[in-house]
C-alpha cells in the first residue's frame, strides 16, 4: 500500500526568488496601469475637428447654435443664449467661432486679444459646454481668457463683465465661478481656487455677462449680443474611474502581500 506523504516540499530558493519577483512584477504592473488617467492634459483649439452636419462643413471655424467640434480629447457644444431660445419659432445663429492664430480680419469691428494659437470665441451672449468624449470625469485647474467687444466700447480700464463658469458635478449638481474680463486686446491667466478645482465635472459650461450701468453683470437679452468672450487653453486632469482606482488598490495591496512574506522568509529583515 503506498503511504501519501503529508509533508509539503519547499521550493527551491531560485525558484523562490523568481515567485516574488513575478509577484512583484505583477503587483508593480496594476498599479501603474491604474495612475495614467490622473495626468494633466491642455485643451487647445489649433487641432478642432467638426462634428459635420448638413449645418456644418468639416472646414467652418464658425459655429451656430447646437453645433459640435472635438479637440484634444474633449467634445465643445456651441449654444445659443436662453434668451434667444425662447423665441417662439427660434432658429439658431451665429455663437462661436475658432479663431486661429494672427487672423486679424476675423476681429472687423472687434475688439480681439492677440495671440499666436488658435482660440475659441464666444460670440452674441453663446455658450461653449465641453466634456470628454470618452465620457470619464475630470477636474479644471486653470485657463487663459480675454474678452470680445466692439471697438467702439474700448478706452476704459475698467472690465466690460465677467467670464462665468458653470460645472456639473458627478453628483449632478453645479459650481460656478466667476472672474473680471481683462482689458480689451489682453489675455488674463486664472488659476481656480480649490474649491472648485478640485470638484469633479462630468461637463463644463462657459459663458459671459456684461456690465450695465448700474454695475449688474447680465446675459439675459437686456443687453442684446453684447456678451462676448475668448478661452485660449484650459489646463485639466482626467479622473480615474473607480475600476482604475480598485486595480490600484489592488496593485498596492498585493505589493503588501509580497513584502510581508519576504519578510517571513527572511526572519524579519526587510
């Protein structure tokens, strides 16, 4: 009758050796798969490509309300104001345009910023939303801006309105921001506080007021067309899904595991 051994034979310690490496390895491997969706990345518009419809030839750097374009990962959607969506029988116009780097003809008129890349410009009290095309969350840490007006309004030191910002969050609500146009022709660099930049957003809504008189900053048709803005880049980070942060996790952990049982086998030394 043959007698089963109960006994377990210890690996040899090469081999030993070549289990923890892969274990480690392996460890090493999940983790940073998991850590590249945090990078930051910059939203431009030198490389826009349009969401062609029978509205929109893939060439037009103007856009209308309801039209679409992709960059740097993101997808822009063009909006009229609310107040010229609620004409009965509302068609829509003109509410954005790309405008690219030393086009000093695009301004007839305008009051532009100069620059040498490419810009989005908000146009008659339109609004641009971006939110990114693979549909992961992200947050907003800063961006480039100036505003557009008539020449006519040039002259003064003081800001024609305000750059709004509108962010929906992953839980469905929104935070907003606000910031001072620059002077007429000059760019402006805002930095978000931390409130804000560091709430996650599903979308990205932007948009402007203007002043009145009597210090209001609006956009509701009281002062027709004349809410205009330029966004020149948007610096973000993309953020890991819960299934990046579980492999993560998961990485981490087992990177515990593996360091444990070195320990063990080495009588406690590291």
């Amino acid at each position: 009758m043959t007698k089963l051994s109960t006994s377990r034979t210890a690996a040899p310690p090469g081999r030993r050796i070549l289990s923890g490496i892969g274990l480690l390895a392996c460890a090493a491997a999940l983790a940073a798969s998991a850590t590249p969706a945090a990078q930051a990345a910059t939203i431009g518009f030198d490389n826009v490509s349009n969401i062609v419809t029978p509205a929109l030839p893939a060439d037009s750097p103007l856009y209308n309300g309801g039209d679409a374009f992709t960059t740097d990962g993101f997808l822009a959607v063009v909006a009229d104001s609310a107040f010229a969506q609620s004409f009965p029988g509302y068609e829509p116009g003109l509410a954005g345009a790309v405008v690219g780097a030393e086009q000093w003809s695009a301004c007839t008129f305008l009051a532009c910023p100069f620059g040498d890349t490419s810009y989005y410009a908000g146009l008659n009290d339109g609004s641009l939303t971006l939110s990114r095309e693979d549909g992961t969350a992200f947050r907003l840490t800063a961006l480039t801006y100036a505003g557009i007006a008539p020449e006519i309004e040039e002259g003064g030191a003081h800001s024609i309105g305000q750059l709004r910002l509108w962010g929906t969050t992953s839980a469905g609500s929104v935070i907003t921001a606000t910031a001072d146009l620059p002077q007429l022709h000059a760019w402006a660099d805002w930095t978000l506080d931390s409130a804000f930049a560091g709430t996650t957003l599903t979308s990205l809504r932007i948009d402007a007021c203007t002043y009145t008189a009597a210090g209001e900053c609006l956009n509701d048709g009281t002062l027709l067309n004349a809410s205009q803005f330029a966004v020149g880049s948007l610096s973000v980070s993309a953020v890991p899904e819960p299934s990046a942060l579980a492999m993560l996790a998961g990485g981490l952990a087992l990177l515990g595991t593996a360091s444990r049982a070195r320990r063990r086998r080495n009588g406690g030394r590291a």
